[in-house]
C-alpha cells in the first residue's frame, strides 16, 4: 500500500468519525439540514480526495464542489 493510499484512508476515516460526531451530539441542538446541494458538494469532495491520482479530475471535482458549496449560501442567504 502506497502511502497516499495510507493518507487518502486516513482522510476518509476522520471525516466519517467527524459526520458522525455533527449526527449524535448536534442532536439536542437546531437541527441545520443538510441541503441537496451541499451533500453534493460533500459527494464531489470526496471524489476528489479519491482520484487524486489524476490531478486533472481531482481538480476538477474540488472544483465543482466549491462551485455548489457557493450557490449553496447563495441561496440560503436570499431565504433569510
């Protein structure tokens, strides 16, 4: 196993420990729903993180997810 693939497991391992830490203990709080956009955002996130071998789809897929993560407040700014 090459070390990137060490990294990318690591990544991947903290981010579902932290996804769970927001599910249980935020649950006494106001709930903020995750929107569709933002877990789409979330989704090309990680396909970044996984082809990160190719640098031009990584790129791309970081890309895309911080285009929607941006409409995403945009449009939760207007509904306020």
């Amino acid at each position: 196993m090459e070390i990137s693939q060490i990294y990318i497991i690591i990544v991947i391992v903290v981010l579902a420990i932290i996804a769970l830490l927001v599910f249980f203990v935020g649950k006494n709080k106001k709930k903020n729903k995750l929107t569709p956009l933002t877990g789409l955002a979330f989704g090309f996130i990680i396909a970044g993180i996984c082809f990160v071998d190719h640098r031009w789809a990584s790129y791309s897929f970081f890309g895309t997810a911080i285009v929607l993560a941006v409409i995403d407040m945009i449009l939760k700014s207007k509904k306020k």
